[in-house]
C-alpha cells in the first residue's frame, strides 16, 4: 500500500468519524433538552490510545497554556455552547475590559470556562462539536495521564515531520523527553489552525511544510484573568501527568466531579444572584 492509498484511506475514516461524531452531537442535545447534562451520564468506558490519539489531535499543538485551560474547561462540557455564545457577543471587548465584563456579568460558570471566554475560536469549536467536548472532558476526568501521553504522541509525530518547530509564534522545546510549545511573550497567545490529517502523517512530495499551521490573532492575557487561573499558570508537569491551573495542581476527577472546587491563587467569589449584563451588548458582524 503507498502512502497515496494510506492518506485517502485516512481521509474516509475521518469522514466516517465525522458523521458519527454529528449523530452524537445530535443525541446530545436532545439530551440537554431533556435535562440530561453531562454530570447525569453513566462513565464511559476507557479509550484505547489509538482513540485518544484521535481525541486530542485538533488540540495536541496549542500552546501549553492553552491547553492546560481547554482540557480543564472541557470537563464542564455542558457550559460551553452558552459560554462560547457569551464570547462571540462580547468578541469587541479585549484585555482589561474583557474581564471586567466577566466579572460585571455575574457569570456562574467555573473559572476553567471563564478562563477561556478570551479565546472565542475555541469554544466555538468545543461548542460545535458537543459530542467531541463531552467525550474529551470524561476522558480527562477518568484518564488525564492517558490524555497527556496521547497528547505527546501527537506532538512527537508532528515534530519528526518537520511541522511542529519553533516560530514567531511559539517556541517548542524538548525537556526531558517531552515536547513543550510555549508562547513568546506569555501575556501573548496565538491559536494554532491546522489540519490533523497533514501535521501528523508524513508530508507528500513536494508539500510546503512551513505552510501547515497557521496562527490566528494575538490574543492578551495580563493580570486581570489572574481570577481565573491565568498568569501564574497554567501548566503541565508531563512527567507526573499533573495539570497545574493558577499555580496549584488540577485534581478534578470523575469521582469528585459534583464537589471540586479548585484552589486558585486569587479564588473567583461567584457574586449572590442572577447573571445580570452590566454593559451595553454589541454583537459581532457576520
């Protein structure tokens, strides 16, 4: 079998995944409808680590940082479509007065998910694909060393084609055996744009490998998320498969999931009441 064969031959797998993955999407919000949200689900059964590799490959390149929020986030799987609508209608606020809105807002969700109302292109992708959210949060929940080492796996890959090196973007280090992607300016993120079905098989004749991942807008965290997670943190010990959020390790499991509250650095004090919008709504132009 050539690598021609070997491609194509992938390529209907992911589309055979993708309409899966859409009958999931469906049943899923026929369940939220239903009142059946994530936390009322049976625990899956593990997945094998050619399925984890599959999981986590439209998110294995984002910067640790990034990553470490969006695996954290996916665990409350049944908040993001509200809050990834929350984001798009206040895309317009950046930095300081995005968090100000965040707060202003009395917004109820865990810091894990405000922590990524920042990045609007990612909840956008957690929110359209539900089944896929919802499948990643219960594998982080129940195999978070898994995940981790599928995620390196990935990266591994990508980075002995030549697709994954240092840029003007991020900068990519081994330590220890472990592949790291860390961004320039850590107050600065880019969210890498890249098709799994290139960056992690080899590159055809005469394909530019430079031109496979792409970056999206900078996007500034300062000091105001600090409430949710960011700045000193967040961060990943591969080697103990720890999850560090605002500086302490995340330890959120399938088991303590209706209880855990994280113990961040600078704690965010949901106020007492309804969510309110304390400012002028501008929604996005399309």
């Amino acid at each position: 079998m050539n690598r021609f064969s070997i491609v194509w031959r992938l390529r209907d797998l992911s589309s055979i995944r993708k309409e899966m993955r859409s009958l999931r999407s469906v049943l899923y919000s026929v369940l939220l409808l239903l009142g059946l949200t994530t936390a009322s689900w049976a625990q899956a059964g593990p997945l094998s680590p050619p399925e984890l590799d599959h999981l986590v490959s439209r998110i294995a390149l984002y910067p640790d940082p990034l990553l470490a929020q969006t695996l954290t986030a996916s665990t409350f799987s049944d908040v993001i479509p509200e809050a990834a609508t929350w984001a798009d209608q206040h895309s317009y606020l950046k930095g300081d007065a995005l968090a100000q809105a965040i707060q202003a807002d009395h917004l109820q969700w865990d810091p894990s998910v405000l922590g990524l109302l920042p990045f609007p292109s990612v909840l956008d992708m957690m929110a359209n694909d539900p089944a896929w959210t919802q499948e990643l949060g219960s594998a982080v929940l129940t195999q978070r060393p898994e995940v981790m080492d599928a995620v390196q796996r990935m990266r591994r890959q990508a980075h002995d084609y030549g697709y994954l090196v240092p840029n003007g973007y991020v900068n990519v280090v081994s330590n220890g055996g472990y592949i790291e992607i860390q961004p320039l300016n850590p107050a600065v993120f880019y969210v890498p744009v890249y098709d799994p079905l290139i960056v992690f098989a080899p590159p055809r004749p005469g394909f530019v490998v430079g031109a496979a991942i792409h970056f999206g807008p900078a996007i500034t965290i300062g000091g105001t998320f600090v409430s949710w997670g960011w700045w000193t943190g967040p961060a990943f010990v591969w080697s103990s498969h720890t999850i560090l959020i605002g500086g302490h390790p995340w330890v959120r499991t399938w088991v303590n999931r209706g209880a855990y509250v994280h113990p961040y650095a600078h704690p965010w004090v949901r106020p007492v009441g309804p969510r309110i919008e304390t400012h002028r709504l501008v929604r996005p132009r399309r």
